[in-house]
C-alpha cells in the first residue's frame, strides 16, 4: 500500500490532483476555524467548555458535520448540512413532480439543470439555518443555556440587527464557498467533492472525541472504546461491500452492419442500498421532541413534558433507543423503493435485449428484482440500525451522556464509506497507468 501511494505522488497528473484535493481540505478547515465578523471568540471558546461538560444533545448531529463550526459560530458554521438537505429535498421531489422526473432521465443536461436547482435551494436554506443558528445563539439555546456569562454575540456599539445580518451573510456566504469547493474537488481533484468535506468534518472531530475519552474515563475505558471502534470498522466495511449480484444476458443483435450483444453482465444490488439517508432522516425526526420540549413551560410540566424529557431526551434510555431503531428500519425501506425503481430496470433491460436467464423479461423481470430487493433490504436495514444505535448503548460507558461514542453511528458509516470509494477512485487511476493499487 506505501509503495503504491509513493507511485501515486510520482505520477505527474495524480500527483496534481492529490495536492489539489488536499489544498481545498486546509481552505475548507481554515474556514471552519475562522470566527464570523461580530463574534466573540473568546466567549464562544468558554461556552464551548461549558457545554462539553453538559449535554448537547439537540446539535451534536450539526456539530458533527461541520466539524465543530457550527458552535464556534464560524464563516463556514454551517458545513456542508444545507448542501445535503437539499439534496434529499430534490431527491424526494423528483418522485413526486413530473418535470423533475424528466429531467432526470435527459442525461447530463437534465442533471446540470437540477444541479443549479440544487445550489439555489442550498442557499436559501442556508439563510434560514444561519438566521435560526445565530437567534439561537443570541437567546443562549445554542449552548443549553449554559453560559449566559459569556454572550457570543456581545452587544457593542453597532446596532444588534447590523451585526446579526453581518453574521448571516458571512455564514450563508461561506455555504456558497463550501459548494464551490466540493465542486472544485470533484472536478480538478480526487474524489466526490462533497462527501470529501464532510469526510474531512467528521474525522476532524474524532480525536478530541477520543481523548476526551481518555481524559474523563481512563486508559482503559479508552483501550476498550479503541478495540471496539476497529471490530465497528471491520465489520461497516465488510457490509458497505456486500452486494447481490443479478447476472444479465444481453442478446445478439443486428445493428447496420454490426453485431451487438452476446455478453454477460450483473445488477450489483448492495445490501446498503439506501447509504447514510435513513440514520439523517431518524436523527432528525428524534430531534423534534426535544426542540419542541424547549417551547414548553418548565415550571409546569404535563404528561407530554415528563415522558419527552425522561425517555426521548435521554439517548441512552430504552424508550430513545427502541424508536430510533425502528425509524431507520422504516426509513431503509422507504428511501430503497423511492430510489431503485425495478419496473424501470427491467425495461431498459428489454429495450437493449437483456434478460435475467430463467426469468421472462419485462413485468417477471420487474417483479424478481422486486423480490431480490426486498429480501436483501432486511439484513441492511438491520445493519444501518445496530451500527447507528451504538453511540446510544455506550453512552454510559464513555461518560453518561456527556460524551459521544466516536467509532458508531454517522460517523464511522460517513468515513467509511468515502474512504472505500476515494481509494477506489485512486486505484482505478494507478490501474490505468499500470502501477500496482491500494488493494493488491
């Protein structure tokens, strides 16, 4: 593997895209490390401290992300978060409105319309984050309330409603810089540019989750946590790998003057077809509760207010754990059908000769994929449930509640994934140019 990323340096091209890649990261972390104009750093380093020592619970997603931006309120406090909601907005959209359906099928100038589609609707859900964000930041809820004694917005001689559009101008800007980045990344560089960033967020955060391990529990607890991460690993990347594959038999046929066809091929069916989707959809429905309980009056709790703040609040409690493994097995199930239509596989298949060998083509081929689909859909659904579900059943091993399981969840599914698809991607290029890859 070292003499095969030695081989890669060495080639001029690749050599060139891999400094590229790596001098967008150190722009995109710098951003991340960079305070909006009307912040106070000192304030926000403070709150910080205090909310690590305390729970943090409605945010930990969005500050995972970001890559610890989102509380230090930087120019790229956002991350890459409005980029992936919008995504899935468009995604979803797609299902439901004709044109956008259309569009999709029109090839890459279909793709580029709805990419454009895309950033609009980044940016203005980019503004309406930040503008929430920084009221939230304003009122203290950013940060549980914990450090009234060290506003991050202080109030000085520049009117408040000045400096709070400042902050989110800079912070909605910085979303339109992150997408340019990504775009950057994936055409001159190595990789898919978003999921390089977030890739980049997430691991930046590992170290200080793992140390603050260490600091609060010990080397042992630590040893542990480090054992069980890679036994998480192994097994995340044996199961992103794990696919069923359809054989496809392609017939002869005369095109002009040349024959076409007579090959075999497969339909690779991953066992995690839906990704990373179905733990950001629950994450972010099991976060209703607890905005919602913030909107409720304390001083008089109800039945609601008691049960929301015993059981779902707590991620360690049974109650959080149970719904929130039973929204990503819905969730699975719901993102595959709306996103791997077998009516239409199986009539392209029709169209170009091709047909499963011992099923019929047309509605039998459609209904067999269906029934594969399904089949396969279980295991990777369990799959996505147990690994996302980890962090919750060790929290109290790594704190009660105060610190987060840094090797399960969305974390190790991100970084695994991008990891595996990046070193593809890197040896494909060595494979092209007869030096020996990353795998072999």
């Amino acid at each position: 593997m070292l003499s095969a990323f030695l081989s890669a340096f060495r080639t001029p091209d690749l050599r060139k895209k891999l400094l590229f890649t790596l001098g967008m990261i150190v722009i995109y972390r710098l951003g991340a490390t960079l305070p909006s104009p009307g912040v106070s750093y000192g304030n926000v380093q403070q709150c910080i401290k205090l909310v690590q020592n305390g729970s943090n619970g409605v945010f930990s997603l969005l500050n995972l992300f970001s890559g610890g931006a989102l509380l230090q309120l930087s120019v790229f406090a956002l991350g890459i978060m409005p980029y992936i909601t919008a995504s899935i907005i468009l995604q979803l959209l797609t299902v439901v409105i004709p044109r956008l359906e259309q569009l999709r099928k029109e090839g890459q100038a279909g793709q580029a319309k709805i990419t454009q589609y895309t950033r609009y609707l980044t940016l203005g859900l980019a503004i309406l984050q930040a503008s929430a964000f920084v009221a939230l930041a304003r009122s203290g809820q950013l940060f549980n309330n914990q450090c009234d004694q060290f506003p991050a917005i202080p109030q000085t001689k520049i009117p408040m409603w000045l400096t709070v559009s400042v902050i989110v101008i800079t912070m909605t800007a910085g979303t339109g810089v992150i997408m340019w980045l990504g775009e950057m990344v994936t055409d001159k560089g190595i990789g898919n540019g978003m999921s390089v960033l977030i890739f980049t967020s997430i691991a930046a955060r590992l170290p200080s989750e793992g140390w603050s391990i260490k600091t609060s529990r010990g080397w042992p607890v630590f040893a542990l946590i480090i054992a069980i991460g890679l036994i998480v690993i192994t097994a995340v990347v044996f199961m992103e790998q794990a696919q069923r594959r359809v054989p496809v038999q392609y017939a002869k046929r005369m095109v002009g003057r040349r024959m076409y066809g007579g090959t075999s091929t497969y339909i690779p069916l991953k066992v995690n077809q839906a990704g990373v989707i179905p733990v950001i959809f629950a994450s972010s429905l099991l976060y209703l509760p607890q905005l919602a309980l913030q909107l409720m009056d304390a001083n008089h709790p109800n039945a609601l207010y008691t049960f929301i703040d015993r059981h779902l609040i707590k991620q360690n409690d049974w109650v959080n754990i149970t719904v929130y493994f039973l929204l990503i097995l819905f969730f699975t199930y719901f993102y595959v059908s709306i996103t791997f239509n077998p009516t239409e596989v199986a009539d392209n298949m029709k169209k170009y000769g091709g047909f499963v060998p011992g099923i019929r083509p047309g509605k039998p081929t459609s209904e067999y994929l269906d029934f594969i689909l399904s089949r396969i859909t279980a295991p990777g659904a369990l799959y996505l449930a147990i690994i996302a579900v980890l962090p919750n059943l060790f929290m109290g091993l790594v704190g009660n509640n105060k610190q987060n399981f840094p090797f399960g969840g969305t974390a190790v599914l991100i970084i695994v994934g991008v990891g595996l698809e990046t070193v593809k991607q890197i040896e494909s290029q060595l494979m092209q140019r007869n030096y020996e890859g990353f795998l072999r």
